[in-house]
C-alpha cells in the first residue's frame, strides 16, 4: 500500500478558528488561531508553528514536541571552546558531524563581559561549567537514567585532593578570578590558561592524567591539555593552595552529589511551572512583554515540549513570564523553566528533505545572536534506512495557464535524511485540471484549481494548485539597474492577473530587447551583465502582448566625506585595560596622510574594543546609500572591524564593515545602510572588536578615504509600461444592471456635497463608525471600521462579526466600505483581511472594497479577486460611484 502525503500551499490555512475567546487568567483576548500542524523531523520530534491573534496583537509560536521513548535525545551545543560564542545556526554546525541534530533553541542566560554562561552545563554525563550561584536561577536536567526534571542546583560542592588535602572548588570553568577563589579550567573553556594575562596574582596548578606537573605564580598562560585541566587561584587562595600542593601530587576530583548522575543541564531563568501550576512569585522576574523561550516537561517525564514566542515587532506582541507559564500548561507542561528570552530567542530545524539549517522564528534584532549554548535535539540512526517520505517542488501554487513552472521531487529517508531521487522513477500526474510534464517542468493547459500528484516507490505526495489566465500586468523585480562595471544582475518576473494574484514566470518565457552598449541578458538565467562602460539605456522586457521597461545607468557616485589628512578623531578603549593611541600619519598611507588606530588587548578576555571617536560626527546626505573606505589589515589580527551610525530619528546601529580583518595590504570595503534607517545617517566612531577572551594581541589598523554611495539620477526617459490593467474610465454599469446604490464621501461642511446630495433623487451611502451589515438592492453592505490603520485596535470583536458573515450562507455580492486597507499598521492584519476577501471571492461571491482618499480621483485595483475602490474625499470633487448588480455581479461607474 502506498503511503500519501498532501502538501499544503504555503498561502493555505491548515487550521483556522475564529472566535473572541478569553484565555483564561490571560491578559489578553483569542481572536483566532492558525497552525500549521505538526511535521516530524524525527521519529520522535516534531514541529508547529501556532498562531494566536488577540486582542493586543499576534502571539506566534514555534513549538518542538520531543518524545523521549522515541529515537531522539538531547544534547547541549557550544562553541569549540565554552568562552567563546557563536550564532546558533553556527553552533549546530560545530556540534553536528554526524549530522544528528535536527533542532535546537536557545537556552542559558549570559554574561558577555565575563564570556560565560551563568547556570550550570552538563553534556553527555560531562561537567562543562557550575552555575555562578545565584539562588534564583533553576537548571533543565536530564538524569543518567533519562528522567528530565527543573531544579535549582547553584551551590555545588565539588572538591579537590590529593592524598593529604581536600579544596572546596569555587567554581568550574567560570571565568570569575577575583576575591579569593579557586576555580577549574578544562580544554573545553579555553586553548589557554590565564596566567599573567590576568593583570592580578595568581597560582596555576598544571594537572596533567591526575598528577600536577607544574605551579606558575603569575607566569605564562599554561595550554590546557585534553587529558587534565587548571587549577587556578586569587587571593588568599594562593597561598593556601601553595603550601598544600605540590608537583608530583596525585590529584582526585570529587563532583558534587547534583553532578554524578546526570547526563545533561543547562542553566535558565526562573522556574515557571510546578506541579501543573504557574509558580507565585518568581525567583527572577522579567516584567514586560518580550520574546521568550521555555521548556515545558509532561506529568509523565516522557515529553519535552520547547516554545519561542516572538516579540518586539509591530506584528508580534511578545508574552510575560506568567503568560509563557499559562500557554506551556496549555500545550501540556506539568514543571517549565523560562529560558534566555529577548533578542536571544531563537528555533532552528533542520530540514530531512535538504539538509539544511534554518531559523523558523522571527528572532527580534532581524538578525541571530552570538550565545554560549544552545540545547539541541538529536536522531538516533537506525540501520539500513529506507524512504520514508517525498515532497513535491514548486514556486507557487498559483500557476498560468499554458506557462511553463519548474517542478522537483524531495525524498528523505528513515532517518529522516536526504535521499537521491531517480528522476526516471517519478510518476507524475495531476487531477483537476490538465497539463503536461517535461524535463522537471509543469505546463497546465486548462484553467481551475486541481493537485498535482507524484508517485515513487511507496511513496505519493500531493500539491494543490490553481490554474488563472488574463494576466494583465508585467513585473520586475528591478525597475531600475545602477550596476557597476561589468555587475551582474539577477531579475525574477511576474505577472499579475485580473483577479490581483501575482504568479511567477519563468525568464525563458520572456522576450528582452536592448542595446549592446547597455548590456546582455540572458532569458535562461535571467542574468543582466553591465558592460564595462556603463551608458544610460533601458531594457524592454515582454510577455503575451505585456511590456515593461527597465532602465539602466551608472546611478551611484561616490562622494569624499573624510581624508585623514587633518585632526579626524581620538582614541577610547573598553574596558578602561584596553589601550591605544589614535593619530595621522603618512607611514603606509593609502593616500597622503592616513588614519591610524593602536589597540593592545592583551590585558582583559573580557569583550574588547579599540575606538575611533571622530571628533565632528559626519552626516552623511539624506540619500546616502552606504558608505565605504579603505581599511590597512597588516596588524588588526582578524579582529571584527564595526561603525556606530545614528539616523534621522535617533535611532543608532553598530554596523559590520567586516566580520575578521584578515587580509594583508589596503583593500576598500564598503556596507549598504539598513533601509529601517531614516538619512540623513551620522557615522560617530569606527572600532575594532574581539569577544574571544582566547585571542589576546596588540596591533593596528590604518583608514583612509571615507566615501557616501549617494544615488544620481538617470536622465534617461522610459516608456509607460504597456498593460490591460483597468483604469477608472474603464469601469461602465452592466447594461440593463439593475439595484443601482451610489456611493458619496462628504467632506466636513461641504455644502456643495449636501446640494449634490439633495438634488440628484437617489439614496448616497456614506461610510460609518461602526461594524455593519445590511441588506441592499442587490447585495450586501459590510461597513467596519479600521481608525489609526487597524481593526484590532479600532474594535477587535470586528473580527468575529466577519468570521461569522464570512463563513454563513452569503449569497449576493459583498461591498465592505471602511478605511485604507493598504495602511495597516500589522502586515499580518492586512492579509489576514484580504484572506477573508479571498474566502468569499473563491465561492464564486463577487466582493468590492471602497476605502475614502485624500486623492482627487478615483483608483481601481484587483487583489484577491475583488475590486478595490479608492473613493476621493475632496470638496471641490463632486464625483461619485455608482454600483449596479446584474447577474449576481457588480459594475461600477463613476459620475
């Protein structure tokens, strides 16, 4: 029997209840909810993105389901050495040899000016670090035996002895070498030990396969071996351990009771569940509404369930602590840990049809955070594994009639791994419409909505498709080309239909026309090259009778902003141990005189940084697009080279000019401003960084030349595109349409409207201030309200009202008068609205959408099948729309 999996359409709902739900004790309130479901990434994990839209907000979740019975495990993921940090993308990476691991999440909270962790690590039954001791902090463990459990373990006693003397060890593998401590470093925090780097006294004791080997007072830093660790001192400690300890000593480790039967432990925050029950207090509170990871364990110690909720954006609200609480138990927690939340919240997965690592949340700085530790999940492989599951390939679903889409099988194995597909093998076929397979491309040759099916070996897989015609638009992904010398260009094309769905074309299905001076395309690749002298020009792309015009010229210059060749700036470290100088000079200089910055970080492993304050900020112009310099490596070391910017609102970004400084010579290197910066854009100082408390060095790094990539228009004149796109004189009443309502915004006091009104002897609709539904000649009036560009936020139990219209017995047409809909405020809300629009329009029910303008004319546009209106609201305009209904649709007509 075969086995046959459906695949949803990435725009479809696999699960959708709308309701004004109260959650309980929650400080919020269920609108809805949509869940992609559960897909396994191993016999014995899945994944879920859930959904939850409420009355602040949407609160999405990624939720992992970890079946302990089943043929996973958990492991802790670090960097290759435990001080050092890394992205968790990278620390998968690092740790995944054997390619077992097939998800992880974020975890312990961290100290970056002290490079470490604060709670407890354990790996595999091996001690990576104890916690720094803070009562408020719990740990998730897993014991020898498998049973997972919180608990707070933050006083450990570990000791060492040789024959004649025991030490209670303050910490281990904790960089805290202050007051008066003994603490043990292994080849898992560091390459080295610290020694005299430390700028402190201190006692290094070499262990070497349990005998010291050798004792340092304040010498060179020893290299820790593989096979033994060191044991330092500060303070007092240092002469108790000097008189106690001698080389040639065997030395026993004697781990705390907490350690010796576990198998993994990972530091966190406070303990959120106990018991079934959300905890009052907590040990440690984060107030707020944040992002939040937690861990969750079932009443039965056989599942772990672990969420990230996102925050901090204008779509994602984020949770509290006790909401995190409340939501785990609601998945199922009976005991839950809250973990490191904010920017630190991360989820990735690994894909068993391609391999690859990827972030499923939206992590709040846009971009992942360098961390310490992250817990991953791992398959057990099983021998000689078999298919297991195919996956069909596609851009869209949403397809062109007679229009060619490249089409691929995905198989994994029982593993959960990447299979080989024999393309000879597959059996394509597709219902519901009709079409053909060549050489992994689809052409549908019929319209409708129909499922492509692919059989190979035991295994169906199906994909949903709809097949749409009338493509009245061409598009771009460039309307504009400023390359440089010889640059290529990647293009993407799409059309959009008269129902407003933009479906992708394929670039062979394109004709291009241009001149040799202005460059080459490629309709196989959908490649533009740029000569290497570029001159202004444009492309014409065609497509069935559509044309689009791209132009192309040498549109960004280059404008000098600093040339080092006066008093540019000053010199400040951090922390105050970092040293340097700053100054000009004409040793080495790209150009007369230029920027030169010492730095010596050899007196901290603290995070360091050597700055260059300039002394006059420079603003760059408004329209800067970037800037670049030239940069001497020689001796920066491979440290990370960084600028502080400040845009127009005040906002400030630390950009990064170049991860390591790795190269020999000057060599020119230039960043792109993030587009969330408003210009002008103020560069205020450029730094070399180094967070590796391992790489401690002095040297310097040379500037010259600050340059603004600043945009210059083209003087070349483009042609209008050439579409079938519906302008407002297009638009005529049905002849003999019948029920005809007209519909008038009034400005305030605007007696001219009023007399309009008064003298033309038919009834105006206007829009109002609340949610409504009424029966008109011939269709049906939906009026809502979307003040300050969001529904939720105007009266959030609108959204229900239109669930439930939505999905009744609606027969006539739908006209939905309200405001902007291309304003929302929540992206998210805005789909989620003209998903509802969508409901309607594919039961075949026609929809209109009329929204007030400050415009003096009226616009017409298709999207999700329906009309959207954009109605003027001028005084001096006294035009107004007509609607007719004939046959069950509407016609429009301007007056």
């Amino acid at each position: 029997m075969k086995k046959k999996i459906k695949v949803t359409a990435a725009i479809a709902l696999l699960s959708f209840a709308m309701g004004v739900v109260s959650l309980p004790s929650m400080a919020y309130n269920k609108i809805l909810e949509k869940t992609t479901g559960e897909t396994a990434y191993a016999d014995g994990m899945t994944h879920e993105n859930l959904k939850i839209y409420t009355d602040e907000g949407w609160i999405n979740m990624n939720i992992l389901r970890i079946d302990l019975e089943k043929n996973v495990d958990m492991t802790v993921v670090t960097d290759t050495y435990f001080s050092s940090r890394d992205t968790l993308t990278n620390l998968v990476k690092k740790n995944n040899d054997d390619k077992t691991i097939v998800a992880a999440i974020n975890s312990d909270f961290f100290d970056t000016s002290n490079n470490t962790t604060m709670g407890t690590l354990v790996r595999d039954g091996e001690i990576l670090s104890t916690s720094i001791g803070y009562p408020d902090f719990a740990s998730f463990n897993i014991s020898g035996t498998g049973i997972p459990y919180v608990a707070y373990i933050n006083t450990p006693k570990n000791i060492v002895s040789n024959s004649t003397y025991s030490k209670t060890l303050s910490y281990i593998n904790k960089p805290y070498l202050a007051y008066n401590r003994t603490i043990m470093f292994d080849s898992t925090f560091a390459a080295k030990s610290y020694g005299k780097t430390l700028g402190a006294d201190i006692l290094e004791i070499l262990v070497q396969d349990g005998v010291i080997k050798e004792i340092r007072r304040s010498g060179e830093p020893f290299a820790i071996p593989t096979n033994g660790f060191v044991l330092a001192s500060v303070g007092t400690d240092i002469a108790e351990m000097s008189s106690k300890f001698k080389v040639g000593d065997a030395i026993t480790v004697k781990y705390d009771v907490n350690f010796r039967y576990l198998d993994l432990s990972v530091g966190g925050g406070t303990q959120l569940v106990k018991d079934g029950k959300v905890l009052d207090p907590f040990t440690q509170n984060i107030t707020g509404v944040h992002p939040r990871t937690g861990l969750g364990i079932t009443k039965d110690r056989k599942h772990i369930i672990l969420v990230t909720v996102d925050g901090r954006t204008s779509s994602y609200r984020g949770v509290t602590q006790t909401e995190l609480a409340k939501l785990l138990i609601q998945l199922g927690a009976y005991e839950a840990i809250n973990l490191d939340g904010g920017g630190s919240t991360q989820m990735v997965t690994t894909s068993p049809f391609t391999g690859t690592i990827g972030t499923v949340n939206y992590p709040s700085d846009q971009v992942e955070r360098k961390m310490y530790t992250g817990l991953a999940i791992r398959k057990i492989l099983v021998d000689n594994p078999v298919l297991r599951q195919i996956q069909i390939g596609l851009k869209s679903s949403a397809m062109l009639l007679n229009e060619k889409m490249a089409i691929s099988l995905l198989a994994s194995d029982s593993n959960y791994n990447p299979m080989t597909v024999d393309t000879d093998k597959i059996k394509w076929s597709v219902t519901g419409v009709t079409g053909t397979f060549e050489k992994g491309f689809f052409t549908p040759t019929a319209l409708g909505k129909g499922t492509i099916v692919a059989s190979y070996g035991d295994q169906i897989a199906e994909y949903p498709i709809e097949v749409k015609k009338n493509a009245v638009k061409l598009i771009i992904s460039s309307s504009v080309i400023k390359p440089e010398a010889g640059q290529e260009k990647q293009l993407y094309f799409s059309v959009i239909t008269d129902e407003g769905q933009q479906i992708t074309i394929s670039s062979k299905s394109i004709k291009a026309t241009l001149d040799a001076s202005v460059g080459s395309f490629s309709s196989d690749t959908g490649i533009f090259k740029a000569p290497q002298t570029v001159k202004e020009g444009y492309i014409t792309f065609e497509y069935d009778g559509l044309k689009a015009f791209v132009a192309v010229g040498a549109g960004v210059e280059k404008l000098l902003y600093a040339d080092f060749e006066s008093a540019t700036g000053t010199f400040s470290g951090y922390p105050l141990t970092v040293t340097g100088i700053y100054q000009e000079t004409s040793a080495n200089s790209k150009f007369g005189k230029s920027g030169l910055l010492t730095y010596d970080f050899t007196k901290s492993t603290d995070t360091r940084a050597a700055y260059l304050i300039l002394n006059k900020p420079i603003a760059f112009a408004k329209d800067a697009q970037g800037f670049g310099l030239w940069v001497l490596g020689d001796e920066a070391n491979s440290h990370w080279l960084r600028a502080k910017v400040v845009d127009a609102n005040g906002v400030s970004s630390n950009l990064t000019l170049a991860s390591k400084v790795d190269w020999k010579g000057w060599k020119y290197i230039s960043i792109a401003f993030p587009k969330e910066l408003v210009g002008p854009i103020t560069l205020e100082r450029l730094y070399l960084v180094e967070t590796d408390a391992t790489k401690q060095d002095a040297g310097y790094i040379q500037f010259d030349n600050i340059e603004a990539y600043q945009s210059k228009a083209l003087s070349v004149s483009v042609p209008a595109d050439v579409t079938r796109v519906k302008v407002a004189s297009d638009y005529k009443l049905t002849s003999g349409a019948t029920s005809i309502t007209q519909f008038l915004v009034k400005a305030k006091g605007s007696k001219t409207v009023d007399a309009l009104i008064k003298n033309s002897g038919n009834s105006f609709v206007s829009p109002s201030n609340s949610f409504g539904i009424k029966d008109m000649n011939g269709f049906t009036l939906v009026t809502m309200v979307n003040n300050n560009n969001s529904i939720r936020k105007s009266d959030y139990t609108q959204w229900s009202k239109l669930s439930t219209f939505v999905n009744g017995s609606v027969k006539k047409p739908v006209v939905i008068l309200m405001n902007d809909v291309y304003s929302f405020t929540d992206s998210l809300e805005q789909d989620l609205f003209f998903e509802q629009v969508k409901a309607l329009t594919d039961r075949g029910i026609d929809v209109a959408v009329l929204f007030t303008t400050s415009n003096a004319t009226y616009n017409f546009t298709r999207v999700s099948g329906a009309t959207v209106i954009k109605i003027p609201s001028s005084d001096t305009s006294l035009t107004y729309l007509k609607i007719g209904v004939s046959a069950g649709k509407l016609s429009f007509e301007t007056k």
